[in-house]
C-alpha cells in the first residue's frame, strides 16, 4: 500500500472534505467454571479500558459497540458506529478501506460526526474531486504506525501522510496539535487503537 505525499497549496480545503464523513465504540463478559478462568468467546474479545465524554454515545452493544469493534479491523470496525459514519464517507471515497483494514498496529485519530459537519461545505468538494491525491493525504494524515496506549500518547508522533502531529496531555485529557480533543479515547479494533476527537488535522 502506498500514501500520496504530495503536497498541495490547497490542502485546508481537502480536509474540509470530512464535512461529509464520521466514529466508533462496549464491553464483555466471561463466565468461569470451579477453579478455572474462562477464555473470552470469539464474539467478545477483551477490551481496553475507554475514556471520554463522548464514549457514551458508542452503542452498549452489537458490531458497533466497544466489544464489537475489537472483533473488526478498523474501517470496518467504524463503519458499524453511527459515532465515525462521516468519516467512513470520505474514507471509502479515497478507496481507503482495504488499506486500514489490512494495515498491522495502527493508531487512528478519528474525526466524531459532529466535527466534519461544522466544515464548510464546500471546501469539501475541492477535496472529493481528488479522493487519490488531497482527501488521501488528510486522512493518512490521521493515522500514526503502531498502536499507541494512553501512556504513550503525549509527544511527536509521524503519520502514513509523511509528516508529524503534536500530542499533549496526559491521563484522560489529550490535545492534537494544540486543537482537538481527545473526547473518546483507546478504542480498540482488531487491527488499531482508536482516538475520536473534536476537530480536524491538517498537515503543516
């Protein structure tokens, strides 16, 4: 899989191309016999412990619950959260699923719906007329290799678009890029640890 790195002069535009996308999050239970510890059933893989104002909006159960989420690899995972649906939009337009999807440790941060909603529109359209080229550099601009737990997620970080995003905070408060907030932190999908946040990233 490759990642445009090309640069473009109107690259705020392309990012306010999420205006047409968006999120993603629940937990399991495990019965044990007489002095045994039962493995978790297939259909519900353990989970990390979440955060965040908006993880109560992330469905109690089904695919896009947290314990459903953590059975799928990430775009699929957020295509079953009415949470990041916006977000999955703009993703399938850049023909970007079978890329996260196959990715191996990945750590996303992902726009909430109501984030791309307040973009304008129509700086979304420069971007969705070239889903390869700008809409493709923002959004790998949202995705960092490896998967990154709380504890190590303030610092410089370089993402899939090439250059770097700034992570401060600790605990249960974290800023990207000194802009938007962690609101629903450590999801966890098969294949990437989630960060829903409240803005929008552009590359500098």
């Amino acid at each position: 899989m490759s990642f445009m790195r090309k640069r473009h002069a109107s690259l705020v535009a392309a990012f306010a191309a999420l205006a047409i996308v968006g999120a993603a999050c629940s937990s399991d239970d495990g019965a044990a016999g007489d002095g045994d510890t039962a493995a978790p059933a297939p259909s519900e893989a353990p989970t990390a412990e979440t955060f965040g104002a908006a993880c109560s909006a992330v469905p109690p159960d089904g695919a896009g619950s947290f314990a459903g989420m953590a059975t799928a690899p990430v775009a699929t995972a957020a295509s079953n959260n009415p949470v990041l649906s916006e977000l999955v939009t703009l993703v399938s337009a850049a023909d970007l699923v079978d890329t996260l999807n196959s990715a191996e440790d990945i750590t996303v941060f992902a726009p909430a719906n109501d984030a791309i909603a307040a973009l304008p529109a129509k700086t979304a359209k420069a971007a969705m007329a070239d889903p390869s080229g700008l809409l493709t550099e923002v959004l790998t601009y949202h995705v960092v290799p490896g998967r990154l737990a709380p504890e190590d997620l303030a610092g410089t970080h370089e993402t899939l678009q090439g250059t770097t995003l700034e992570v401060s905070g600790s605990g249960e408060d974290f800023m990207v890029n000194g802009d938007a907030g962690v609101i629903c932190g450590n999801v966890e999908t098969s294949n990437a640890t989630v960060y829903i946040i409240d803005g929008v990233l552009l590359p500098s």
